[in-house]
C-alpha cells in the first residue's frame, strides 16, 4: 500500500475533528465510567496486541463522534499529523515506527473519548492514564 493510499483510507471528515470544549477531570472521569467505553473485542475490532506503548502527543483526551458501521483507525505511534487518527506516519521507514494503528469499526453511533496519551490499558479508549505525573511531566 502506498503512503497516497494510506492517507485516503484514513481521512475523515475534517468536522469531526474538534477538540472538546471540556476535557476537564470531570468529563475525563465521566468518560472513562461510562459502559460504552469498555472495549468490547468483538464489536469494536478484530485484534490489538502490541507490547510498546507510542510516544506521548498530548496530556488530554480526544473527544469525537463516531458513526455506525464506520472504519476507523486510531494513531499508536504517536506520530501522525492527524491525531488522535493514523495519517500512515508509521509505514515511512526511514522513521522505523514499531507499532501500527488500532483499526476499529463503531457497533453504534456515539460521542467517544480517544486516549491521545498513546499510554492507555484500553485502547483506543482514554482510561485516565494522562492523569499521571510522569505524562504530565512529559508534555509541557
């Protein structure tokens, strides 16, 4: 697949892609308590097992609706220009990015929050990790 491919399957709409007017502890805590946000395998993707976390873009979830039965494909690495969605940075090799993109289809239509900490146990779910000292520490 070339990088021109890549980016076409990964493009979305450009008004989906507005950062939450709230993404205080309270939205984050009510985020991560809600059921829906609980990955659910067999709904929400086929299989994401990779043992290194991506580098750190932001301190703050992503908040954003996804539409049902919509492919989508959140960002690993860290390093896409389309955060918190894969651009296809990860398939330049001169960058020598281990880890590759959590392609995901919505079993319904729904306001989720995307971890963008890349550092989550749930992805691509934000569930508080950016809460910790060290990855507030590491993003000024």
């Amino acid at each position: 697949m070339t990088m021109a491919a890549a980016r076409t399957l990964s493009v979305l709409p450009s008004t989906i892609f507005t950062r939450a007017i709230s993404s205080s502890p309270v939205s984050c805590i009510k985020a991560v308590k809600d059921p829906g946000m609980v990955l659910k395998e067999r709904l929400w993707q086929k299989e994401f097992h990779q043992k290194n976390k991506g580098k750190i873009y932001d301190k703050k979830p992503f908040k954003m609706t996804v539409r049902q039965g919509k492919k989508y494909m959140w960002c690993a690495c860290g390093q896409s220009k389309t955060q918190p969605m894969c651009d296809g940075t990860h398939l330049i090799q001169q960058l020598k990015i281990p880890q590759k993109p959590l392609v995901f289809y919505a079993p319904e239509t729904k306001e989720i929050w995307l971890c963008n900490c890349k550092q989550t146990k749930n992805p691509p779910f934000c569930d508080g990790t950016h809460r910790t000292q060290e990855i507030q520490e590491a993003i000024k």
